[in-house]
C-alpha cells in the first residue's frame, strides 16, 4: 500500500493543475478584442484540437493515436459532441453574463448528471444525491432569477444551463461506456466545435495578440488542463477528484475579479454558494462513506 503514496500525490497535484489551469480561462478570455464569439471558439478548438493532437502522438505514436480514435466509438463520439456543445457555449456565454455565473453553474454539473441517469436509465440514487439535487437546482435557480430582474441577460443563463448540462450529458455516456478514452473523444469534442464555428464566424482572421492569446485559451488553458485531468484522474479516487475540482468555480471568479475588476451579481454568490455547498457536502459525504462518483472533467 505505501507504493501507491507517490502515485497518488502525483494524481493530486495533476488534477489540482488541471483545476488551476482551467480556472484561468474567463480572465484570458476577457484580454480578447473579438466581437465575433465563433471566431473565439474556431481558434480556441483549433489549437486545443492540435495540442491534444500531439499529445497523443507523442504519448502513444501514430499508431496508437488511430487505435485510441477507432477504439472509442459511439461512445466517445457521444462525448465529443457534448464537450465540443459545452465548451462552444461557455464562449457565447461570455458575451451575455459574469465569469462567476458560467462558472458557478457548472459547479452542479455531477449532480445534474445523477438526476439525469436516474431519469433517462433509472439508475440508483443515493438518499444524500436526492437530498442534494433539490438544492442545486434551488442555487441555479437564484442564479437565473438575476435575468428576471435585468442584472443579467436570460441568453447568458441559457447558454450556461446548455452547458451544465452537456458536462452532464457527457458524464452520463462516460459512467454507462466506463472504457471511452477521454483524450480521443474531447479532441473530437473541439474537432466538432471548430467546425461548426468555421461554418458561421464572419472572419477567420485575427491580430496578433489576439492571435497569441488565443494559442494560449486553446491549447494551454483547455487542451493542458484536460492532458493534466486525464493522467491524474487514474490515480485517485472519483470523489476526491471532485472534490479537488471544486477549485475551478471557485478560483476562475477570484481572478476575473482580481484582473478585470468584474463582480458577480449578488444572486449569483447566493446562488452560487448554494449550489457548491450542496456539492461539497455531498462529495463529503461520499468521502466519509467510502463511496465513490464517476465525474466528468469541466473545461471551460
């Protein structure tokens, strides 16, 4: 047993790094002067798509690299197709609410995914998950109250509560196909989004600073954060993974605030603080039970 120390210190720090990276992407997103948000998702999918790309190449050769994309099948198309929908509106979301509401209401996305079994394959809920879910739909449900009231747009809501629940979508494929590779299907995943965008951004070109910040939003922020995630994640346990992951809404507001002075709106901590208490003590409970999740990674 005391062999496997190392190993899980490691996966520690990996998936902390994964948070940690993640956690950045609203604060290097807000330096980009694009007002097309799909010229955003086009260039951010590019470079996460090639650095994901040759991550696997250098990992496994090209050989392995086929045998991961063929391997994963409807499965990890599944995936990709969820990942490249949440991670394409996390960018639209952008235009129309706060860092903090995006990222808040991703915070719920494993328990999101346990109603969503429950109700599409009757799978097994636990009493702590029932008691939970209600609380985080209470949470998101302060959040979007704000457009009711004009403190935020009802689309950026919209588009953050399509993203939960693609997160969510993709964890649910993921526990029922435990063997998907998460690698080749979230390079799909940005492969996706970088052709949708393609098909209705205005223009592809873009300055050179944007240029740079956008190498930098795709393939270190999101493709860097999912190479940390996967090759941590096999070494810990699901639940303290989770627990761990907490850090990215947690973090990405704090430094939004901290660089571009941008404050959520007083709904959005309430609500916010709800939901991810309701997570934490729910994780928590796991953890005490010796219990654990199946999560999905949540990029942004």
């Amino acid at each position: 047993m005391a062999s496997d120390k190392p190993a899980e210190g490691l996966g520690v720090l990996l998936v902390f790094g994964s948070a940690a990276v993640w956690s950045f992407g609203g604060a290097i997103a807000r330096f980009l002067h694009l007002d097309d948000s799909w010229a955003i998702v086009f260039w951010r999918s590019t470079f996460a798509a090639a650095f994901l790309l040759a991550m696997m190449w250098w990992r496994d050769g090209w050989a392995g690299t086929r045998a991961l994309f063929r391997a994963m099948g409807l499965a990890g198309l599944g995936v990709g197709a969820c990942f490249a929908t949440a991670s394409s509106s996390f960018v639209l979301a952008m235009q129309y609410t706060t860092i903090a509401n995006i990222l808040l209401m991703q915070a719920g996305v494993p328990l999101i995914a346990a109603l969503v079994s429950f109700l599409l394959f009757r799978e097994r809920v636990d009493p702590a998950t029932w008691v939970a879910i209600p609380v985080v739909i209470l949470g998101v449900g302060i959040m979007v109250s704000g457009s009711l009231t004009g403190q935020v747009s009802p689309i950026g809501d919209a588009l953050s509560l399509l993203m939960a629940l693609a997160f969510a979508g993709a964890t649910v494929i993921t526990r029922r196909h435990a063997r998907v590779a998460m690698m080749p299907a979230v390079c799909t995943g940005t492969a996706m989004a970088a052709a949708l965008a393609a098909t209705l951004l205005q223009d592809f070109a873009v300055s050179p600073a944007d240029a740079g910040l956008l190498f930098v939003f795709g393939a270190l922020n999101l493709g860097l954060g999912m190479a940390l995630f996967v090759r941590g994640v096999r070494r810990i346990p699901a639940t303290l993974a989770a627990l761990i992951g907490v850090a990215e809404p947690v973090l990405g507001p704090v430094w939004v605030w901290l660089v571009h002075g941008e404050l959520p709106t007083p709904r959005t901590l309430i609500g916010g603080g709800v939901v991810l208490a309701a997570l934490l003590g729910h994780l928590l409970w796991q953890a005490l039970n010796q219990r654990t999740v199946t999560v999905m990674p949540m990029p942004d």
